[in-house]
C-alpha cells in the first residue's frame, strides 16, 4: 500500500494562516509595548498630560469669547488639571448647552463643573 502523497500547495495552506496569525500578534504585541498600550482611549502624543492651567483658561477664555451664541462677558473659567470651572450667569439653559460644548472642545479640558445661574431656565428646552 502506498501512503497519500501530501501536496506542498495544500500543506502551506494549512501552515501559513497560522504562520500569519503569529506574525500579526507578534507585531501587534510589540507595537502596544512600544507604544506604551492598546486602547481606544489611549491620547495621542502630548495629549496625556493636560496644558497649564493659565494657558488652558486662556484657550477656553478665547473659545468663549469667539462664540456668537454665548456671552463671554457674564462668565468667568478656572482651570486646574483639565479640570474648567464656569461660573457666573446665562440668559438660558440654551446658553448653558452651548458653553459646555464649546469648553469641552477645547483641547486639554478633560471635565467641565459649572456654578451658573440661569435667567431662563425654560428656554432652549
């Protein structure tokens, strides 16, 4: 009797996806080494330590005071590690949506409290 003959084609086809597989976690593993971890939300470069607070309260000072839709004159921010602080008055409940928005999208703010009093807390609902 004569043993089946094995086809090198059929043979690495069965190897190399494995082969594939090891290569791709290798590379994978070291690149979530060097770069310091794997995650959605790990930032990118120089996004992980937050600006000084006086130059992130003077970029969210700027935002605010560039928007059409919020008045900057009524507010005033603090900022200390990422964290802003927005205190004093909005015409609406409107107008306080808008100023978190536009704080938040400021780079370097990672959370917003806000001490608001609100004129109209009806309206923008």
């Amino acid at each position: 009797m004569s043993q089946p003959l094995l086809r090198p084609a059929t043979r690495r086809a069965t190897t190399q996806p494995a082969i594939v597989r090891l290569v791709l976690a290798a590379g994978l593993a070291a690149a979530c080494a060097v770069g310091g971890g794997c995650s959605a939300r790990t930032p990118g470069p120089g996004l992980d330590t937050p600006p000084e607070n006086t130059v992130l309260q003077a970029r969210v000072e700027q935002a605010l005071a560039t928007a059409l839709d919020v008045d900057a004159d009524t507010v005033t921010v603090e900022a200390a590690r990422g964290v802003v602080t927005v205190r004093g008055q909005v015409a609406s409940g409107f107008a306080q949506q808008s100023v978190g928005a536009i704080v938040r999208a400021v780079p370097g703010v990672t959370r917003v409290r806000f001490d608001i009093e609100i004129e109209d807390p009806g309206a923008g609902r």
